[in-house]
C-alpha cells in the first residue's frame, strides 16, 4: 500500500474524530443533524477508499450502502421528525461544555490505550486507526449521557453505530455483508421506532426531556 | 553569522514591519466588502500611522514611566517575534536564539506589559480591558503551546526554520494531526488578536471592549506605536499560521535566487489568509465574554487531540 493511501486514511479518521467532538459541543439540534450527515459522508468517504486501497469488492457496497442510509435516508427522517415536533431550532443550554470536553480528552487517551495492543495484533493496514473508531464510539456514548432531550440522545446512538462501523472497516476490513446488512436494516426499523417514541414521550410529558421519564409514578 | 544571514534576517524584518498595516487593511478592506460597504482603501492604517506621529502626545497626570515605556517595549517584543518567523526565506539567524516557546513567552510579555500600562493610569476602562484580555490571554496561551507541539514533534525540533525546512523541503505527505492543530490555530488567533467571535476590533461600546479599551488613555506616537504593534501581531500570526501550516514556496537557506517567487507566494497568501479572516468574522456573532472560556478551552483540547492522534497513528 502506497504512504499516500495511508495518509489519507489516517486523515479521513482524523476527521471523524473530529466531528465527534463537534457533536458533542454542538448545542443546536439543526447542526447537530447536518453533523450527523457529515460524519456518515466522510465514512462512507473513508470506506471507499480503504476499498481502493486493497481491492475488496465487498467494501465498495458497504460504502455506497452508508451513503445511502447515512447521508440520506436517516438525515432526511430526521429533518422530517424534528418538523413534525416543532423542534427544529431547539437548543440545548443545560451542557456543561469544559468539563464535557475534559472528560472527552480522557476518553480519546482510554480508547488509544486500549486499541494499541489490539492494532498491534491486527493485520489490516487500516490497523492504526481503530484507536480513532474506539473512541468516536466512547463519544458519542458520552454524548448519549450528557443531553436532555430525547432527539440529540438517538443523534448520539446513530452515531455510535457509525464509530463501530468504522472499527470493524479498521479492524477486519468491514464485516460480512448479511452482518452489515441486518445491522443497516435494524438502525433504519430503529429510528422510526424511536420516531413513534418521541410523539409519545411529547403527548405524556409535553416535552422531550428524558428526565420526566425517570419517574415512576404520577404525582 | 555570514552578512547573507544577516541580509536574509533584516529583509525579512523590514518586510514584516513594514507590510503589516497593509494586511490590517487589507483585512479591514475585505471585511467592508463583505458587508456592502466601500471601505476606507488598504492604506488606511498607514495614514492613520501617519496622522498620530505627527501630533502631540498627551499624558494622563498619573502616568508612570510604564505607561510612556510600554509602547515601545510592546512594538519592540513584536518586532522580535516576527523576526524569529519564516517569511519568504529560511535563513534566520535570530531563530537560533529563540524558539516557539520563546515566541510564546515574547508574545506574553508584549502582554503583560500592556495589560500593566492599561490599569496604570487607573481609569475604570483601562483595567476592565487589562483584566479581559488575561482572561483570554491565560486560556489563550496554553492553546498555542500545545499547537506549536503538534508540528515539533513531527519535525523533532521546536525551531520554526527547522520545522519549516522540514515541512517544506521534504517529501509532500499528508499529517492529519496537523489538521486539529490548523482548527485549533484559527480559533486561538481570533482570540488572540482582538478579531470578533471574541473581540470586536471596530467597537468602542464599553460593554464589548477588550483590546481598545486598553488603548483609551494613548494618542499621538504611543498610540501609533499600539496600532503598529497590533498589525505586527495579526502579521507575526498569520506568518506562523503559514510557516506551520502552508510552508510551500518559502525558499531554502541561502538560496537567494528563490526569494522573489517566495515574496510573491507570500503576498498571495497574505492575501488569501486575510480574506478569510474578514469572511470568517462577517459569518460569526460576537460571543458573550463568559463564553470565550468555552471557545479557547475547545481550542486547547483540540490541539491536545492533534498531538494524540500524531502519538497514535505516527504520521
């Protein structure tokens, strides 16, 4: 394999790290989800090329099969969603952004900790990178914690979905097809259930924060 | 020292110092463009320059001698940070003596020496800005240090000639680490510059001043000395940014033949960058200052993140 390929590899995961981060600061539902539609791009980018790189066809399905789930289909239901709820200049103020960010930086060093010995052991020449998947996956886990509403938190599991993804590309060069293809058809029956959720959580509640889901009982 | 060391260092200073209003202009220019206006013309800060020298300086009755001192220490700190930064050639002999985190410390000092004039005349303005702007400055600084650490640890020396000639003059490779460091660059050069997610160089609202308001109490010489130096920290910046980030086309130790083309090439950079300032600070709102903490602490964990990546996947 070519250095140039590497590096762009290496640049593309760099990017996905990066918008992690930015999910994880973005405070805007709207951004939040155009966010979304991004990382999906630069994996599918990302996938791609790893199957320029080494020549599997089976790649090359697996990256037009993101696209079009990632790119277009979830971002479109999502944009659907938050103008049926009326939420879509919603902002979220209760994020306590330094420590978010601190407690993220800690995060990325467990996750680069933790991939090292398995990178050694793999094969792949993506094998550097999976420190990367990890930790977009400890991300937009944390994000998951941190948020409120019900939207940013199911943001935060796609993305999740994503970062594991992209371990698999790194680590084992994707997963078998049957595999992949379960796994897109569950996030997409995912999404409209958790659709079908929100409508529900906002009749009960009359808002979609999900710490009225915490109680129990009614008053 | 060879006296074509020398010439390379003088030429370069002299360039720095003396095209610095013109990419404050510049900026300036863009930035009326941008928002539907004629805009003053490149030149203006010359003039401006020009108007204050001529005039008479006035002092406030309380003034120490720090306040008569700090411009000159001020202008001349960022005289000697711009010299220590690669502009169109690599052949700097004062870089020797100093490196990236003495540019650091050369910046602080202008700083400290300027916050310390500010509360010195004890005006209520002036130590508002002062205490402002070491706000900024104390979140501001530990960011650039861990972005100048990103690029020296790929070229294993934290010289910016070495760094460029490394960067520049080897073969071309891709570092993404050097992407979050580029990120986390940007935003510390707002912050750092007075320019307006952070700071709104053009207002005189005593809300929102940072920078100017430290400025109040100067005129005349002191105050051209202020100005100055401000241009001649947007250009030692915008020269970092471009030695660290976009280094093509800065010619080799004594390579003489190659400075022309480097004049130029960093003329269409200057250009470049600037434009880009002026259309980042058109498309962004002035934050609240409370939230300048928020922006220069992502600032610093993306920087701390370009040196994790660089330590992770080694390129």
């Amino acid at each position: 394999m070519s250095v140039a390929a590497a590096d762009v590899i290496n640049l593309l995961a760099s990017l996905l790290l990066l918008i992690a981060f930015a999910m994880l600061a973005q405070r805007r539902l709207l951004r939040l989800i155009h966010l979304f539609a991004l990382q999906g791009f630069v994996l599918a980018l990302n996938t791609a090329v790893v199957a320029a790189t080494i020549g599997q066809a089976h790649l090359y399905f697996s990256a037009v099969l993101t696209l079009v789930l990632k790119v277009i289909l979830l971002p479109w239901i999502l944009h659907r969603l938050i103008d049926r709820l009326h939420v879509r200049w919603d902002v979220e103020t209760q994020v306590n952004l330094s420590t978010i960010q601190l407690v993220g930086i800690v995060l990325v060093i467990i996750a680069f900790n933790l991939a090292s010995p398995i990178s050694q052991l793999a094969g792949t020449v993506t094998r550097g990178t999976l420190g990367i998947a990890m930790a977009s996956v400890l991300l937009s886990f944390l994000m998951m914690i941190t948020r409120r509403k019900a939207i940013p938190q199911v943001i935060g599991f796609l993305s999740m979905e994503n970062g594991l993804f992209f371990a698999a590309t790194s680590a084992t060069y994707g997963m078998p097809m049957v595999v992949e293809l379960g796994i897109a058809l569950d996030v997409l029956v995912g999404v409209f259930i958790f659709g079908i959720f929100f409508f529900q959580i906002r009749e009960t509640f009359d808002s979609l924060d999900i710490h009225h889901l915490e109680r129990l009982k009614d008053k | 020292m060879s006296w074509s060391e020398l010439a390379s260092q003088l030429f370069q200073t002299v360039l720095a110092i003396a095209g610095a209003p013109l990419l404050l202009g510049w900026v300036n220019q863009c930035r009326a463009w941008l928002q539907n206006r004629s805009g003053p013309g490149v030149l203006q800060p010359y003039r401006l320059l020009i108007k204050l020298l001529q005039k008479d300086a006035v002092l406030a009755q309380n003034a120490s001698w720090l306040f008569r001192v700090a411009p000159y220490v001020v202008f001349a700190c960022m005289v000697l940070a711009v010299s220590i930064v690669p502009l169109v050639a690599t052949d700097l002999p004062f870089a020797l003596a100093a490196d990236v985190i003495a540019l650091v410390g050369l910046l602080a000092l202008a700083r400290v020496f300027m916050a310390l004039a500010a509360m010195d005349v004890g005006t209520a303005f002036g130590s508002l800005g002062a205490r402002r702007e070491m706000l900024i400055a104390c979140l501001a600084e530990p960011a650039l240090l861990m972005v100048f650490f990103t690029p020296a640890l790929i070229s294993q020396s934290t010289e910016l000639t070495v760094i460029v000639d490394q960067l520049a003059h080897r073969e071309l490779r891709l570092y993404p680490s050097m992407a979050f460091a580029a990120v986390a660059f940007v935003m510390v050069l707002l912050a750092e510059n007075a320019r307006i997610p952070v700071d709104n160089p053009a207002t005189h609202l005593e809300l929102t001043m940072v920078h100017e308001a430290m400025l109040l109490e100067y005129s005349a010489r002191h105050l051209a000395l202020m100005e100055w130096a401000h241009a001649l920290k947007l250009m030692t910046y915008a020269a970092i940014g471009i030695a660290l980030f976009a280094p093509w086309g800065i010619a080799e130790a004594g390579v003489w033949s190659m400075v022309p083309l480097a004049v130029a090439v960093l003329a269409a950079k200057l250009a470049l960058a600037g434009a880009g300032l002026a259309l980042l600070e058109t498309l962004s709102a002035k934050m609240r200052i409370f939230r300048a903490p928020e922006f220069l602490g992502m600032a610093f964990m993306l920087a701390v993140l370009g040196m994790l990546t660089r330590i992770l996947v080694q390129t």
